[in-house]
C-alpha cells in the first residue's frame, strides 16, 4: 500500500485504523507515512476508510484558515477525505503478506479466505481428524503484534524433528521447501503478516508432548501464539482421553461455542404422508 502524498492532507484518521500501527504523521513532511517494513498489506487502511474525493488543496487551505481562527477542522473519523491510499502493485515475496493479512483474499493453495484454512472446524466433512488422534491448530501472530515466516519456522522446525504429521491443505504447509524438516522458502523468512496458522495430527497419546514442545519454542519466538486442540467425541458424545489430559496441564475446559451450518445432513427423517381430505 503506498499513500499519495500529493493528495494526503495529514488528518490522521488512517493511523486509527492500521491494526499494525504501521502508519503514523512525519512531523516533517505533515503527510501520512507508511512503515513498508511493518505494514502487512491488510488493506485495512483502503477498504476500512470511505473514500471521499475531495479536492486536497481544498481542505489544506480550509484548515489553514480555521486554524488562524484557532478552530480545528477534521474530517468524519471513517473518512479518507482525498482518496489518497493507492494499492501496489504486489510481486512475490510480498504479496504472501496480503494472502495471509487481507481476510477478503483466498490462498492459491486452499481456496479458502483469511488464513486459508477452515482448521477442524468443518470435521465432520473433511475428516481430517479421525479417533484416537488429535488435530492441532499453531496460530501465531495478533493485530498489532503480527508474526514473521523466519519465527513460523522455528516452531515447524521443532515440530517435524517430532516427526509430527503437518496437515497438507494448510497455506503454510504449501510454503515449505522441505515437509520432512519443516523448512520455509528462504525467500519469504523476512516477510511479515498479521497472523498464520500451522495444523498437525498426532496420535491422542502424544498430546502432551506436543503441548510441552510448543510451550518451548513459544519462549523463543518474538510473537504471540495461540494454541488450539481438537479431538472427535466419543460415542456417548464427550472426550475421555485429551479432556483430562489438558486439565491437568491447567488448561479449563468450556463448551461456549457451536457450530452450525457447516456440516452435512446425516440423517433424513421422512414425515409421514398426511391423509387428503376433500371437503
């Protein structure tokens, strides 16, 4: 993303909603700045501000001459009054920090938007998590903290020498060079997005360790991860296994979500045929 600055008037308003804080006033130059390096091509700053169109010689000389009258002219806080954000023209390595930033975009692996995966959410269709294992989902990164693919590859360096099974419809799984070794593409290790997430599959008897592997490396790493641990239920519709497991390392377990919608229809009921009756 690149900010005019023949049309930029300086009113501040994108600073507020850069979830990076990458976009700040140059004292100097009295125009909006974007920090290339931190900046994660979200679009957040273009599609978040309407844009309005206005003439910025206009607006310049308008707030020049309240402000002799010691009065401040702003425009509507969700307003790019001049339309001065213009998008780049994205090449590789760069554009991996829209595909993973931009919730509107779907990954060139996956097909599906945001960060390109549809975790366990979806389970009950796609399988990938059967009894007796556990699906884990790596997030890394948050606004304002974001994440870079040299300390993603950290923790998947960790997780493959313990020879875990990294889920293959993942956008960062389709980004190694080397699945056996949880190597990243070199030429994209200096990039930075708002957040990723790894997905693996172990066995329900290696979940501790693999929690304890990833408390490890998390002390390493100069982001924010998020943890998160799926298993199928049982018969009887609880989990025995991981439940108690995650309990006695401190985690407490709340069933506050469900998803609807986004499964199958497994069983069909037929209604009974009513009598027609003629009057």
């Amino acid at each position: 993303m690149r900010i005019n600055s023949s049309k930029c008037v300086a009113c501040g308003n994108c600073t507020y909603v850069c979830p990076m804080g990458a976009i700040y006033i140059d004292p100097s130059l009295k125009r909006a700045t974007i920090n290339d390096d931190e900046c994660v091509e979200c679009y957040s700053c273009f599609n978040g501000l309407s844009q309005e169109h206005l003439n910025p010689t206009m607006v310049r000389t308008i707030r020049k001459l309240l402000s002799l009258a010691r009065i401040r002219f702003d425009p509507e806080p969700d307003v790019c009054p001049t339309a001065a954000f213009e998008p780049n023209e994205l090449a590789w390595p760069r554009v991996v920090r829209r595909a993973f930033s931009d919730p509107r975009v779907p990954h060139e692996s996956t097909g599906v938007e945001g960060r390109g995966t549809e975790e366990v959410k979806t389970n009950d269709v796609t399988g990938r998590v059967q009894l007796g294992e556990a699906g884990f989902t790596i997030e890394f990164g948050r606004p304002g903290v974001g994440v870079r693919f040299r300390e993603i590859q950290e923790m998947c360096w960790a997780l493959a020498q313990a020879k875990v099974a990294f889920e293959k419809k993942n956008p960062v799984t389709s980004l190694m060079s080397d699945l056996s070794t949880g190597t990243l593409r070199e030429d994209i290790l200096g990039e930075k997005v708002l957040s990723a997430i790894v997905e693996i599959k172990v066995p329900v008897e290696r979940v501790e360790e693999v929690i304890r592997l990833v408390w490890d490396v998390e002390k390493r790493i100069r982001t924010v991860v998020t943890l998160g641990v799926g298993v199928r239920c049982e018969s009887d519709g609880e989990d025995h296994v991981v439940a108690p497991i995650l309990e006695r390392l401190g985690y407490k377990l709340e069933r506050a979500k469900t998803n609807t919608g986004m499964g199958r229809v497994s069983r069909v009921v037929e209604q009974p045929k009513k009598d027609l009756v003629s009057a």
